[in-house]
C-alpha cells in the first residue's frame, strides 16, 4: 500500500512537472518572488528612514492613482489576449494607448482645477505641483498594460518576469538613496513612478519586436472602432469594476487619513505592502497563466471546465495559508521586531488583513473566469455591493474609535464577498457545462 502511494505521488509530481500551464506559472511566480523577496529585503531599512508619516503620505497618492489608473485604457488592453489573430490584438492595442493619449491632458485640466481639494485629500498640501505627475502615470500605465498583455498572449512569461525583478530591484535601491538624502512622502512617490518606467524599459528590450509585440503597432487608429465595439463589455463592466475594486482597496489609507491621520495611514500601508502586494502579484501570475487557459476552456465548449476552477482555487488556497498562516497568529510580535517598534499597530492590523489576502488569493481563479463566462456584469454589481459594505466597516470603527476595529470588520466582509462570489462563478461553470453535454 505504502509502495503505491509513493508511485501514486510520484506520477502526480511528473505530471505536475511536465505541465506547461504549472511551468508558467513557476516563471511568473519566480519572478514575482525574487522582486518581493527584494522589496521586502530593503523595506526594514526603508522603514526606519521614512517613518509611518511619510509612508501615509505616499500611500494616500498611490491609492488616489490607483482609482484613476483603470481609465488609462478604458480596461480594454486586458482584451488583448482574446483575438485569434494579431491584427485584432494589435487593434486593441491602439485603442487601448488611444484612449490614454485623449484622456492625459483630460486628467492635466482635472488637476489644473482640483488641484487644492485633491492636495487635501492626498495630503499633498506642502507638494501639491507632485500631482501633475498623473497625466504622465496614465500614459506610462497604458503602455505598460499593453506591454504586459501583450507579453501573456505571447506567452512570455520569462522576458515579464525578469523585467518586473529588475524594476523592483532599482526601485528599492533608489528609494534607499533617496531616504539617506531627503526622506519624505513626495521621494516615496516619484521613485515609485519612476518604478513603473524602469518597468515598461526593461520589458521592452526582451521582447521581440514583432505583430502584436511591435511598439509602432501601437500606435494609431486602425481598426480601433470595431476593436471598441467588439471588446465594449471591457469598457462597460471591467473598467468600471476596476475603479470600484481600486476604490475599496484604498479607502482604508482614504478613511485612516481623513478620520484618525496620515501615521494610521502609514501603518497600514506597510501591512499593504507587506502582505498586499505578495497575494495581489502571486495571484496576478496565476491569473495571467489561468486567464487564456480557461477562456480556452469555455469558449471551445470544452467539457467540466469548472473542475479546472476547482482544483486551482483548492490549490491557491493552501498556497494561501501556508503564506500568511504564521502572519496570523504572530503578526503583532514580528511585525514590529521586523520593521521598527513604531510600526507595532501594523503587526495588529497585518493579523486581520491575512486572513483576506488568503481569501483573496484562493479567489483569483474564480475572478479571472468571469470574462469568459460572461459574468462582468455580476462583478460590477458585486463591487458595488461589497464596496458599500466596505466603507459601512470602516465607519463602525470610527464609531467604536478604534482603528483596529475598522481594519478587521473590513477584512472579514472581503472574506465573505471572496466566498460568495466564487460560488457564483462555480455555478453559473455548472450550468454551462450541463448545456454543452445537453447539445
């Protein structure tokens, strides 16, 4: 019995192997590893030069750009890998750079005339002249969208990988520098968007420069109108879910900012970085990968697709648990012995907030089938719908007045959102499998 476990195990790990798709997934989640193990290699250092304050200030522009970022390109370069052919992802290509070339100076009148109230709102006050930066953000994050999209439909997955470590690497060692010289929130940002820069560069050089993959492909408007009309759910549902999905993970900096100060803000940010960005980017990579296997999967009416939903949300989830397990548990005592004394209300926080990054990463299978199974809609209502839960969170733990209290409800509602919306992927999976074996 022993001996047929272990030829059962060993058949099961060639398998796993052999397979392109868990390949895929190795190189885009060894890329992100590497650039997080970076990240988090340099943040005890950053930490006790910048201080909560300047962390808060930093973190309260990047969620303000993180809510006007999905208008770069109307959510149509996540389009890219759909078409068969290259002339219609190049197409969407052009659109996608398109609608960031009209909608910059759009966003530079904005901020020409909001200037005050958003310097506020950020807290900004002192640097206001920073947010002329975001014009610029929207057209470097457009081409950075198509690059990235461009890359997955090629499926290369190495060439991203290798570029996202070696912008994360430069970020790091810029910001280390920056903090030695003139620590504050205004270094934070510029060196984050320059981050973004270093990023699009470096991916551009490995790639070949050819179809889709060609920079001069995209770049005018052929073919922009049908692509439009043919990918509009993108731009009807996507864009607006992500402004949604971006205004619920900001309104807790927004919130913390506005009713307890920019050091709860900064505390918050570094559990963010901490433990956000690991599950966000972890997912993305097997989001990237999953994404045009099981748009593949449905769109070809291919038999019990929501198995292969199944297995990589069960998968995903003890990746989860086995990442952030110990954060749970002992968040509040390594938190701080990590990264400061002062940062001891991030360890508390970072307890609540793993418990939704698992949910989260368990999830992303779920999320990233929607487009194919034509659930867009339902995930802009389920923005809407938690959003609104999300905020009410926050709300009560000002009322208890204790920060704490906000980030954990917070946290919980996203677990339950997480939950209930990937049941709703798995049935309407069900559904559609039972009419394809019914024809």
């Amino acid at each position: 019995m022993i001996a047929n476990a272990r030829e059962s195990i060993r058949r099961g790990l060639s398998r796993l192997t052999s397979s392109q798709f868990v390949r895929s997934v190795a190189v885009v989640g060894g890329g992100i590893a590497a650039a997080q193990a970076i990240t988090l290699a340099f943040t005890p250092f950053l930490t006790r030069l910048y201080g909560p304050e300047a962390f808060g200030v930093s973190a309260a522009f990047t969620a303000v750009m993180s809510i006007i970022t999905p208008l770069a390109t109307l959510g149509y370069a996540t389009a890219i890998v759909i078409p068969e052919g290259d002339k219609e992802a190049a197409a969407i290509a052009r659109l996608s750079i398109l609608c960031a070339l009209i909608l910059a100076p759009i966003s530079l009148l904005a901020v020409h005339l909001g200037q005050p109230w958003i310097a506020i709102l950020t807290g900004l006050q002192d640097t206001p002249q920073i947010l002329y930066l975001i014009p610029l953000s929207l057209i470097i994050t457009a081409f950075l969208s198509v690059a990235n999209q461009s890359a997955i439909r090629k499926g290369l997955f190495k060439a991203k990988a290798r570029a996202y470590v070696e912008s994360a690497l430069g970020t790091n060692l810029g910001k280390l520098g920056g903090g030695l010289v003139a620590p504050s929130g205004l270094v934070l940002i510029l060196l984050t968007q320059a981050g973004q820069m270093l990023n699009l560069f470096m991916q551009l050089l490995r790639v070949p420069r050819q179809g889709v993959l060609k920079p001069s492909n995209w770049i005018g408007v052929r073919g922009v109108g049908e692509a439009a009309k043919a990918q509009r759910d993108f731009a009807v549902y996507r864009m607006p879910q992500s402004i949604i999905r971006a205004m619920a993970m900001g309104l807790p900096v927004i919130v913390l900012t506005a009713l307890f100060g920019s050091a709860e803000a900064g505390q918050y940010s570094l559990t963010l970085l901490i433990l956000g960005a690991p599950a966000m980017l972890l997912g993305d990579s097997v989001g990237e990968v999953f994404y045009p296997k099981i748009t593949r999967a449905i769109t070809g009416n291919k038999p019990k697709a929501q198995v292969l939903i199944v297995k990589a949300i069960a998968v995903l989830g003890l990746v989860g648990v086995a990442t952030f397990g110990l954060i749970v548990i002992f968040g509040d005592v390594l938190v701080p012995w990590l990264f400061g004394a002062e940062w001891g209300r991030a360890g508390e926080y970072s307890q609540w907030v793993a418990v939704w990054m698992t949910a989260m990463l368990a999830t992303r299978p779920a999320v990233a089938s929607m487009p194919a199974l034509e659930l867009q809609s339902v995930l802009l209502l389920y923005e809407i719908v938690v959003t609104a839960a999300r905020a009410a969170a926050l709300y009560v733990g000002f009322l208890f007045g204790d920060d704490l209290v906000s980030i954990a409800i917070f946290s919980l509602i996203n677990v339950a959102g997480y939950v209930g919306l990937s049941a709703v992927v798995l049935f309407k999976a069900y559904r559609r499998n039972s009419e394809v074996l019914n024809v």
